[in-house]
C-alpha cells in the first residue's frame, strides 16, 4: 500500500524498496549449499542472518541510501502475504528503528530472517499461507506523537466510524501492546470528535487529531475497504508509516458499501 500511497501524494516519508527478488536469491544460495529439503527453517534463518549480500545489491543499497540525504532510516519487513483481507502479520516480522548506514545490511538480514521465525512460520501454517519478504527503508520520523487509525470501529465494526490511538513518541511500543494510549473516536463523515480518553496530559490538539482520521478516511476510500493506518506527528507535520486492511472483520464488504 505504501507505494500506492507515496504515488498519489499521500504523506508517506521517501525511501526505496528491496523488492523479494533478492530476498529469493539468498533462499537459493541457501537452498543449495545445504539441501532445500534437508533444512529446517530455524536453520534457514539462521544461514540468511549469517549470509553476505550479493556485492551489487549491496553498492545500490548502499546508493539509494546516500540519496535519501539522512542519518537514520527505518528498516520494516513487507512480506508479500502481509496483511492480507483475510490474515494480518502485524507484529509477526521483524522492523527496526533509527538504523544507521552501518547497521543497513544486517538488520536488512534481520528482516529476511524474521519470514522463517517461530511466531511467523506457525501463523502461516495456520493461516495456510505461503510468500515473499521484500524490505522498506524510509526515512527516520522522529515522531513527537504517533499511534494507530483505524477507518472503522474494529469491535462494533461500525463503518461510520473512526477510532485513533495516539502515545508520545514513536509508536512501537503502542503496536506491541505496551503502552497505554489516548482514544479518539471520531464520526467518519464529520471528523467530530465524538468521545476522547486522555490518561494525563493532552498530546495532540483536536485539529490533528481530525487531520489523522481525514487521512485515514481518504485511505480506506482509495483502496475501498477499511484500514488500519500507523502514523506519526513530527514538528507538526504529518506522516503516514504503513496503511494495511483491517481483517477479520465478519462483514466487512457490507460495511464498505454503506461508508458514506
């Protein structure tokens, strides 16, 4: 979704993809050196993070990093069986946070891994699933505030509405459940702020808060279902971190349809 997003001027940060072509190559390096059907997949993980990039991806990586023009990136996993309508693998893959040019390549590798690690590869089975990881680096936010928005009440699957979690700083801790956040629930058409849950101090003014949920809302129209949008606010600016369907939602094209 990120890169549909990014095209149509969405607030997406810049950065470059290295797409599962490469990460289909260090499988096959893999594979035969030890055997496709002799290795198990801790195994596998543990070759990929040992593995050396090829030295020609490694000079475009090194490359496309040098154009984004900063210090620190983001290194996120986006596998192609990711967040599906269906299924969704948030949390399940490996991502990290303020990587330097250094440490590119082996939390790349990381992210290669994290297809084959415990929690992944029993959620596959499980989901019936089978796919790719490619990876995104983009540009590091320092977030001031961040959260998720989700474009339809999750619980009640109320299509008119949107629900939005915000904590201080970056969101990681709030997408691996722990930290406590903010809760705003908004009316879709109006962006009235309906009901708001505020643990201490106010970390985002209701303007933002209506910014969010709008984009949000212009998201799910885009791509014609609900989403579940991660965000961050940075010097008052607005950025949209990863866009992906809301699942298991019962009915969930019934809904879309009588969105406004």
């Amino acid at each position: 979704m990120l890169s549909v997003l990014y095209k149509k001027g969405f607030p997406v940060p810049d950065g470059f993809v290295i797409n599962s072509r490469a990460f289909d190559h260090i499988l096959a390096q893999i594979y035969k050196e030890c055997g496709k059907y002799k290795i198990c997949t801790e195994d596998i993980r543990k070759n990929i993070i040992k593995s050396k990039i090829p030295p020609e991806l490694t000079e475009t990586i090194n490359d496309s990093f040098d154009s984004l023009n900063t210090v620190f990136v983001a290194v996120r996993s986006s596998a192609s069986l990711e967040d599906g309508e269906k299924h969704s693998y948030a949390g399940q893959f490996e991502s990290f946070l303020g990587v330097n040019k250094g440490e590119l390549l082996p939390k790349i590798s990381l992210c290669w891994a994290s297809f084959f690690g415990r929690r992944a590869v029993a959620y596959s089975k499980m989901a019936g699933n089978t796919g790719k990881m490619a990876v995104i680096i983009q540009q590091m936010v320092e977030a001031d505030v961040s959260g998720v928005c989700f474009s339809i009440d999750p619980v009640s699957e109320d299509a008119k509405t949107i629900v939005m979690e915000t904590v201080s700083g970056p969101g990681e801790m709030l997408v691996q459940g722990s930290a406590v956040p903010d809760r705003y629930i908004l009316d879709k058409e109006t962006l009235i702020i309906k009901e708001k849950h505020v643990n201490m101090n106010v970390i985002i003014n209701a303007e933002a808060v209506k910014e969010v949920a709008g984009v949000a809302a212009a998201i799910e129209k885009l791509f014609g279902g609900p989403i579940d949008m991660e965000w961050a606010l940075s010097g008052g600016r607005l950025y949209v971190l990863q866009a992906r369907p809301v699942t298991a939602l019962k009915n969930v094209r019934d809904l879309t349809q009588k969105t406004p």
